[in-house]
C-alpha cells in the first residue's frame, strides 16, 4: 500500500497529460492534476521516497 499513493499520481498525471493534448475533456482533467500533485506533496513532506 506504501506505493498505491505515488502510483495513483502518477496515472493521474499521465491521464492529465493525454487529456490536455489529445482530448481537451475539460476541467475535471485539470482537478485530478491538482489531486495527484498534492498526493506527492503530501509524500514529500512525510519524509517518503517518491
């Protein structure tokens, strides 16, 4: 489970990505951006490995 956050992120910012080039599908690709960047953050600040 230790890793389940970062690769949740990393999706996100992947599905984010192919959204903003490809799909254009709005504002909730932007909202799940904002979700993943604060899941790393929040792995940065407990002091995990990314």
């Amino acid at each position: 489970m230790q890793n389940l956050l970062y690769t949740i992120a990393v999706i996100l910012v992947i599905l984010w990505f192919l959204g903003f080039l490809v799909f254009n599908v709005g504002s909730i690709i932007h909202i799940l951006l904002l979700i993943a960047v604060i899941a790393i953050l929040l792995r940065i600040i407990k002091g995990k490995e990314i």
